[in-house]
C-alpha cells in the first residue's frame, strides 16, 4: 500500500468517526434517532400488512375454487 492511498484510508476512517460522533451527540440526533425508530416501525407494519393481505387472498382464492 504506497502512501497516497493509506493517507486516503486514514482520512476517510476519521471522517466515519467524526460523523458517527455527530450523529450520536450533535445538534438534531435526538430527533434522528426518533425518525430513525419511526421509520423502522413504519417498515414493519408495512411488511406485516402486505403478508396479511397476501395470505388473506389466498385464502379467499382457495375457498372460492373449493366452491363452498
């Protein structure tokens, strides 16, 4: 590894750090950290919903073909 790219490494393993501090103690994370677990429960309900609606219509499908 010559010296531009471990230079190139370094700064941008600091620049990580330094965003992940800002998320975690900067102005606005704790509103970041809210939307983050609004997001995440949204993502959730929407997964639980569509697998709901998929077994719901097959249900339906199958005891329409039955006849019954």
């Amino acid at each position: 590894m010559n010296l531009r790219e471990k230079s190139k490494k370094e700064l941008e393993e600091k620049i990580d750090r330094l965003e992940r501090l800002i998320a975690t103690k900067g102005v606005g994370s704790d509103y970041l950290s809210r939307i983050e677990r609004v997001q995440r429960d949204v993502n959730i309900a929407l997964m639980l919903g569509g697998a709901t609606l998929l077994l719901g219509a097959t249900a339906w499908t199958i005891y329409k073909m039955r006849g019954e």
